[in-house]
C-alpha cells in the first residue's frame, strides 16, 4: 500500500512536470508520413506495454499484500509448480508478442522502400560538427539548415566526412546513422507547413551536443523562391560599404582555406559550410547560435569558446576587421 | 596484511572484491552525480564538454566493468562454494589473480583521471571519453589523438584477464566441486545462473578482446581495421562490440536473478516456483542472448531483413524473460512473506525489471527504436534494467548473504530506510528520462537549450540522482554501524534451505567440518519427500588440509598493468619488464611447492 502511493505520488510528479512545452524536439508530434507511420506503430506497443504493466504490477502487488505473513496465518504451501500455468504463462507473452511483431515488420518494410521517382534528392553529409545539405538536382549546398517543399517525398542520401553521426529530426521520422564510405537513405514526405528541430544523435566527439539542425517546411512556391535565391552567386557588396572591405578580408584572409563563397575566386575552401548564403541562415555554428550581429561577432573572434573542440580557431583580429566581416557574412542573403 | 596479499581463501577473495567493487561504486556514482548536477540547467553549470564526456563514458564503463560485475563476482567467490558443499574454488590461487588483475585494472583505468600532466595534455584528466561502447571511428588516432582511448582499450583488456580466468574457474569449480547427491537439478538457482553466467563470459570477453586488439593495432600500428579511408569498416566494430555486448547485458543480469531466486523462496517460506522451468529459462536466456545483438544497430541502416530478423529474437527472449517474473510471482503466492529488506529488494527488483522489460519491447521494434535510440528513453531503459534490475537484485544478496559474511546482520531500520530511497529516488531519477528522450532528448550531450522543454523533467531526475546517493550513504552507514553492533546472525538467520545455512557465520576457513551428503533440492528443509539435512558435528572429525597463501598470484598480476603502461607510454623496453614478471610469475606458480 505504501508503495502504492509512492507510485501515485510519482506519476503526479511526472505529469506535473511534464506539462509544458512546445517541445520543438518531440517524437511524440508526428509531420511526416514516416513520423506517423512509427508514431502509431509507438503508440500501439505503448498501450500493450501499459495493459501487461497493469496486469503484471497488479498481480505482483496483489500477492505481495494478500500472503504477507500475518499471525497464526496457515502454513504456507510446499507447491513445487504447475505445468499449466507455466504453458500458460509461456504462451501470453508469445501472443502478445505476435500482435506486436506483425505491425512491426509491416512498418519496417513500409518505411525501408525508397522514394518514389521523382522525388526532392538531398545529400546530408555529416562534419564535426555540422551538417551539409546538398541538392544534387537544382545545384543548391547549404548547411545546418534544410528547405523542403509540403507534400513532397524527400530522399535523403546520407554520409559522414569524418565519425559517425546520426540524422534525427523527430517530427520527421526516426533517426540514420551517417558512416564515411557508406550511403544510408531515409525517405519522408513532410505533411505540415513550418519548422522541425533536430540534432545529431550519435556521440560523435567534444560538440556532439552542438550539432543541431532545422528543417523548414514549406509551400512549393516558398521553397521554389528560397531554391532560385540560393542557386545565385553571393551578393556583391556595394562600392565603400564596410561589407566589400570585409570581403576583401575574407578574400585575403584565413577564411578561404575552409570556405567556399560562390562568386568570390578565391573561397573554394571545403571543410567548412559553404557560406554564398550565409546571411539567408537563421542559425549559425551547427544551428546553435542566433544569426545576429553580435553572435557573428563573438563566433568569429573565438568559435572554440562558444563550440568546443571546433575546427574554426580563434581569429585574432582587430575589431574593426571583425566588425566588416560581419558586415559582409550578414550581407549574404 | 600479508595474509590478505597472499590469500587464496574464496571468501577472503570474495570480501575483497566486494570492498573493492563497492569503491568503484562509488566512484560511478559520484560521475553520475556531476553529471545529473551539469543537466539540472540548460547550458550546464559549466562542466566543459571534454570533461563530461569523459565522465559518462567513466560512468558506463565504472558501473558495468568496475561495479556491477565484480559485485557479482564477490557473491560468485563467497557463495558459491557454499552453496555446492567446496571447501574452495577449483583454482584458488587463479582465483586471486583473477582478483588483482580486477584490481590493478580497475585502478589503470581510473589513473587516467590524473595522468594527463605525464602526456603533456592541456587538462589534468585524460580519461577514455568515447562512450562505453567506443564507436569506432571515433577512437581512431585521427579523431581521438591523446591517450584517452588508449587507457580504456589497454584497461578493458586487462579486465577481460579478470573476467576469463574466473569465468573457467567458476565453471570448473560448479561442475566438478559438488558436495556428493548434488546432481545438477538439485543446483541451486543461483549457483545455476552463475554457471550460465560463466560460459557466457567464456564465450563474449573473447569477442570484446578481439575488437580491443583490432583498435590496438589501428592506435598503436596504423592498420585499418575500423578506418574506412583506409578500406576499414566502423560498423565491424559496431558488429565485434555488440556481439560482445548483449550477452554482456545476461552477464550482469542473470546472477541478480540467480540471487532473487534464492531470497524469494526463503522470505515466502516456499520452495521457488517451476525450479526446472526457471533454471532452463536462464540458459535459454543464455543461448538467445547470443542471436540479439543488431537490436542495437537499427540506426545503423542494416536494412529491412536484418532489421526484421534481429528485431524478431529479441521479441523471443522477452517470453523466457516473462516466464522468471511469473514463477517468482508464483514463489510467493500462497506464502508467508516476511519483508525483510532483503526481501524488498528483491520485490523492488521484480517490480522494476518489468517495466525495464517493457521499454526493452519497444526497442525491440526497429521503427519505434529509431526514435528512441540514442536518446534519454534508452537511457532510462538501460537504467531500469541495470539499477533497477542487477543493482536492486545485489543489494538483495548483500543484505541476505551479509549476515553469513560477517557473522552479524546489517540493520533492519537504515535497510528499509535505504530500500525507500533507493525505491523513490531511482523513479524519480529515471523515470522522467523515458518524457524526456521521447521528447527529444539525445543522450550524451553536456548542454541542452532551454527551448526543448525538458528543463524540469531533468530536475526532477537529477533531484532524483541525489536522492540515490543519500540512499547509498544510508547504506555505508549501515555497514559501519553493523560492524561491531548488529545482531549476531547465528548458523542460518533466516531459515534458507541451502547449504551455506549449515554452517557458522561467518564460516571457518575449510567451510564445512565434513562435506555433506544432499538428499534434496532444498536440503536444510523438511519436504513432502525428504527430512532436514543433520547438522553437521561443530569440529572436524579429521583434521582438513587448507591450502596456505601464495605471492605469486599478485606478482603475476602485477606484470599486466606494466605492459599496458609501456604501450602507453612507448616504451618498447617495459612491455619486456612486464612480459618477463608475468612469465616468472606464472613459472613459479606453477612449481610452486603443494603445501606452503
């Protein structure tokens, strides 16, 4: 009984604290067909898992209340076993087992199919840490950030250019481990408007914790326009504007070593994100960071400090160089 | 002090390993509360993410090799030979190896916390810091650098020594050793899932060892066993590990339900329930769990057919599973239940080994899993199964078997004080960890945003988590203050039916005055079938041989921490200094003279 009311007193905790939310993360809101077709494979093992909990809990309960020794209570019962029972309580789990094993394999195979032709391809290509998206068909390369059209199928072709990492954006499906040399696929078709967070899901070293990503959702016509703006070369600073000495500085800087920047000669560097559009991005540093002015600012002086382990050193340079840097990167819509 | 280096006695080795393992213990636990303490907050409160990630990779690693295991061992070591009427283990003196090569690799391992000055690294600590299971290509050179992954590869593998010496030991001393009239369904369960126990040892920790060796050879000599630039495969690591892994998982659980299966009977006053259907359960669990391993590698992208048929042996070993938890339940309907705290325990054990079950089913179907694998359900699941589950079940044997190791029983008012907050604080602590991982949730992350919304689920486990290591207090108490002042425990302080009953508390150093002949499965109770067993005569009617100590169980020890020290270091000249003790060591062991 006293455990009894632990219990109740638990789930009350749990509820209370539960509440709350939005839960940008949550596997629980599905917004794809894949998310839907493993939430309502979920949330059927769920209520078996809640039917033989109450079953097994109870009975476990019961007898523990019921044959608790009490005074000059009967002697108990030398009962070795019971075949019966044990048939019995062999082939109860089995059949439960079997209303849960057949939707299973059914799920898997329905969600292991490619998608159909036609469909959006994007290349995800995982970095420590960070995410490469690109778009093999309409010559889009983004990162951390992807744009998918509503009621599309998407397939995505996934790879790592260092550890493994894993692909998880819970509203859109379970999750994909990215290996170097392999290709792993997952395929979805996102059946609502907005934004879906995700991060990497397998430990993948120092800032596992920061490689975040964001699909965003949108109507074709959205996601046509994003895709038009980003197939362009950068934005050409105007003349005397503190953005065009900051691309002289890029230029002329560290920065090319490991960025590309379509439209200037000399950023063809490939080991960091691809940042032609870096300014169009709402998030920066493996979409941990606000893309504001000030967190641009502080990334570029000290990228360690805000992401530890990360491959971008400390740049240190006076502030007037970081301010026009800023001013350029924020430029690149 | 002599006698205890040199002992070969199984229950001075037994005491030591529990001492021991209780130290490491601690120690995970204390990595366990940083790291709840870093995730009360978003953003941490300011636990680098070097160091955190060392710490729950310490912690995994501590709690499964350093903690629980050896936790087992130290009932393995006092009970078993009791339990089957020895007056020792087959090989004492590799007993002790067995015992400090634990030691020594428990403590190499833990070096690394403090070593990072001797490697010239920027930070005191170089702990290993790639998860306890180490994905490769993480733990490759190019992406894991310093020592870190070398002290736990060389660690491991140390350990490993420890686990097979007495994993042969074990087997040898439980089929050969029996009183005579033990026949092997007259075992008890405990000594059973040992026994399980062991061949499963003998079989996993060489798979483990080839995988450590494989990464050896990519850290130390630039092969490409797990580098995929250089036609290597991570996922063969994947592949070695959880072939190792899972029938790890039995390796930790079964002596607990071997111990629960002993508590049960005697606190209910019933023999156990469906004995044979019990016993074959744990070695069916025993061979299953050697067909399981993918289930954890659906994220992996095996494909569907894998997918299907890994997802389908897991589903079958939930039944044998559920067969257990039914004939416990079956153990104590009709009984007599004296709630002691041992007995608490191992209700406490049942109760939450279900609902680790439970979660365990939905791992098991590979959709679901994919989205609840590598986040906080999984950790939650993993702790029902290995805290609630193994470490409820050892807590269980500590306070029945206590009173037989010291001869005094551990206290009944702290116990149940104890149980309640290990009872509360683990729900709290773990519960809240299936929300929080269904809500997004990774694992292994030093900070999350306050924008995910699990900011109060984390409170409230880490309240929980603190909660645990008031419990654990309450027990250290206990022990401290039973030391001199509990009840003294007499032969048989809760009327058990099995043989280490028979004996004083704790037992004389030839265990029994004559070995006794066994009638019955239950010997020390009167059945339908068969009489108590007769007490055995209070001094030996012939004076009885005990082997003496021996050093050379240590010194042989002692020569593997060396090796792993030089390859640590590079030096070529100390893995000769370390070969050269262990082949002295073991040469003289050999001729050692037969009495010392």
């Amino acid at each position: 009984m006293r455990r009894h009311s632990l219990l109740l007193l638990l789930l009350a905790a749990i509820a209370a604290t539960a509440c709350g939310g939005p839960f940008p993360q949550t596997t629980l809101a599905p917004r794809s067909d894949l998310g839907a077709q493993v939430d309502t494979l979920f949330t059927s093992i769920f209520w078996w898992a809640v039917v033989v909990f109450a079953i097994v809990e109870g009975l476990l309960l019961f007898v523990i209340i019921r044959y608790r020794r009490r005074e000059g209570g009967p002697k108990p019962s030398a009962l070795h076993g019971h075949t019966a029972l044990e048939i019995g309580w062999t082939l109860a789990p089995a059949l439960i087992l079997v209303f849960i094993a057949v939707p299973t394999m059914r799920t898997i195979f329905a969600t292991a199919a490619p998608a159909p032709a036609g469909a959006l391809r994007v290349e995800v290509i995982g970095h420590q840490w960070w995410w490469e998206f690109r778009y093999p068909e309409i010559g889009v390369v983004t990162a951390n950030e992807m744009h998918v059209p509503l009621g599309k199928p998407v397939q995505l072709e996934m790879t790592s250019a260092d550890v493994i990492h894993s692909f998880w954006a819970p509203g859109l499906g379970g999750k994909r481990d990215l290996t170097a040399g392999r290709i792993t696929r997952i395929a979805f078709t996102p059946d609502s408007l907005g934004e879906v967070a995700g991060q990497c899901a397998e430990f993948c070293g120092a800032s596992h914790a920061n490689m975040r990503l964001r699909v965003f959702v949108e109507s074709d016509s959205a996601f046509r326009a994003w895709a038009a703006r980003q197939v362009t070369g950068a934005a050409v600073p105007s003349r005397g504007s503190p953005a065009e000495r900051g691309q002289d500085l890029f230029a002329h800087g560290a920065c090319i070593a490991c960025h590309t920047i379509t439209g200037v000669p000399q950023a063809r560097g490939t080991v960091g994100p691809n940042l032609t559009h870096v300014g169009s991005r709402t998030m920066l540093a493996g979409a941990t960071l606000p893309n504001t002015e000030e967190w641009l600012r502080r990334w570029i002086s000290n990228a360690p400090s805000l992401k530890p382990g990360s491959l971008m050193p400390a740049m240190p340079l006076p502030d007037d160089q970081i301010a026009a840097l800023v001013a350029y990167l924020q430029s690149l819509k | 002090m002599k006698s205890w280096l040199t002992t070969t006695d199984h229950k001075r080795i037994g005491q030591l390993y529990f001492w021991t393992a209780l130290g490491f213990f601690l120690i995970g636990g204390l990595e366990a509360l940083v790291i709840r303490a870093q995730l009360a907050k978003p953003e941490g409160i300011g636990v680098s993410a070097e160091v955190y990630n060392q710490l729950f990779t310490m912690h995994g690693t501590t709690m499964i090799f350093l903690a629980l295991m050896p936790l087992s061992a130290a009932f393995f070591n006092y009970i078993i030979p009791l339990q089957i009427g020895a007056r020792d283990v087959a090989f004492p003196r590799l007993n002790a190896f067995s015992y400090w090569v634990f030691l020594l690799g428990g403590l190499f391992l833990n070096a690394s916390f403090v070593a990072g000055p001797l490697f010239g690294a920027p930070r005191l600590s170089v702990a290993p810091d790639a998860g306890w299971f180490g994905y490769a290509n993480l733990t490759s050179r190019q992406f894991s650098p310093g020592p870190n992954i070398d002290f736990w590869l060389l660690g491991l593998q140390i350990l490993g020594i420890a686990s097979l010496a007495a994993g042969f030991n074990f087997i040898v001393t439980i089929l050969n050793m029996r009183a005579p009239g033990m026949k092997l369904m007259r075992l008890p369960v405990f000594s059973w899932m040992t026994l399980v126990t062991q061949f499963l040892v003998i079989t996993a920790f060489p798979v483990i060892t080839v995988a450590l060796v494989l990464l050896m050879f990519d850290r130390f000599f630039g092969t490409h066993f797990f580098v995929p630039a250089g036609g290597g495969d991570p996922i063969l690591w994947q592949h070695f590990f959880w072939l190792f892994g899972h029938p790890e998982v039995y390796i930790l659980i079964l002596p607990a339900m071997g111990i629960v299966s002993e508590v049960l009977p005697t606190f209910s006053g019933k023999p156990l329930f469906g004995y044979t259907v019990v016993v074959y359960s744990g070695v069916l669990i025993g061979f299953m769990g050697w067909g399981v391993w993918s289930h954890h590698m659906f994220s992996v992208g095996l494909g569907p057919i894998a997918d299907s048929v890994f997802s389908a042996t897991t589903m079958l070993i939930a039944v044998p599973t559920g067969v257990k938890i039914f004939n416990w339940i079956g153990t104590m309907w009709g009984g007599q239940i004296r709630f002691t705290t041992a007995m608490l325990f191992a209700v406490g054990f049942i109760a939450m080994f279900i609902i680790g079950g439970l979660s365990g089913v939905s791992h098991a179907s590979p959709p679901a899993d994919l989205q609840q694998t590598d986040t906080y359900y999984v950790v939650a699941h993993i702790h029902y199964v290995l805290f609630g589950g193994t470490m409820l079940g050892l807590f269980a044997g500590m306070y029945y078997w206590w009173p037989k190791m010291t001869g005094r029983r551990l206290s009944e008012t702290l116990g149940k004080w104890h149980f309640w907050l290990t009872f509360v604080g683990m729900n709290l602590a773990f519960f809240p960890m299936h929300f929080s991982g269904l809500l997004g949730m990774p694992r292994r992350i030093y900070t999350y945003g306050p924008e995910l919304g699990v900011t109060r689920l984390n409170q409230v486990s880490t309240a929980g988590a603190f909660l645990l290591g008031i419990a654990v207090l309450v027990f250290l108490v206990n022990l401290w203050w039973t030391r001199r002042r509990g009840e003294p425990a007499g032969n048989d302080p809760w009327q058990g039916a099995t043989l280490e009953w028979a004996i004083p508390s704790p037992p004389p150093v030839y265990n029994f005055t004559v070995i006794p002949r066994v009638e019955s499965r239950l010997p020390l109770w009167k059945t339908e079938h068969h009489g108590a067993m007769a007490p055995l005569p209070l001094t030996p009617p012939t004076p009885i041989h005990v082997p003496g100590g021996s050093w050379w169980p240590l010194i042989t020890a002692f020569g593997l921490p060396v090796i792993a020290v030089a390859a640590i270091s590079h030096h070529l000249w100390l893995v000769f200094v370390g070969l050269a003790i262990v082949i002295t060591g073991i040469y003289r062991w050999a001729y050692e003279p037969f009495e010392v």
